[in-house]
C-alpha cells in the first residue's frame, strides 16, 4: 500500500516491519497485482496415503552432506517452493528411493 508520495517517481510504501526492503521505491517498481509468479508461495497439495501412512511426493534431490556419520538428502518437495525444502536420512525416503539412485547417479557422472 502507498504510504506517501515523495515525488512523482518515488513513493513510500506501507509494508510489514519483517519484510527486509526499503520503503521508498521507484513508481516503475510497482505494478497491478495480476497473478502468482514462478517461485511465489502457493497453497501445497496435501499428502498423499501409502499404507495407511501420510506421506509427499518428492520432486527431486538437490544435495546431499554427512550430519553426524549419517547422510542426509536435500529434498524439492512436489508442489512445494523452495524455502520449503528440507534435509532427509533415508529413512524418510523409502519409497522415493529411484529419485535417490537417480542423484547419485548424475553425482557420480559429474565426478568423472
């Protein structure tokens, strides 16, 4: 929302204390609302049941690091942005195991 006009190309906004921005912006800067963009936050699709269990598609690997003598994975959840990403042990990843053998696989490739 436009707090204040500084001048006629520059206005201050009225946003969030916890949004890190500057409110003094270009008017270039500030467009009609129309759609979500690529990447913005979204409404997540609900886990979906495996035997009797809740579980989320994953999408892909994205990493992998040793934690404490245990490798855990960078996993891109279906549906999810990134910021919603999260590291998993294998544990959590039984039944994603080809997406598993798929990044190691391109890893091991890479490293020849």
């Amino acid at each position: 929302m436009v707090k204040k006009i500084i001048s006629e190309n520059m206005v201050e906004l009225e946003l969030l204390a916890l949004l890190q921005i500057h409110l003094v912006v270009n008017v270039k800067r500030i467009v009609k609302y129309r759609e979500q963009v690529e990447g913005q936050k979204k409404i997540p699709p609900p886990p979906i049941e495996v035997a009797g269990e809740k579980e989320y598609v994953v999408e892909e690997i994205l990493d992998k690091q040793e934690k404490r003598g245990k490798m855990k994975y960078l996993v891109k959840w279906k549906g999810y942005i990134a910021e919603e990403n999260t590291c998993e042990g294998l544990e959590n990843l039984k039944n994603a195991i080809k997406k598993v053998e798929e990044f190691e696989k391109e890893k091991f490739e890479e490293e020849i």
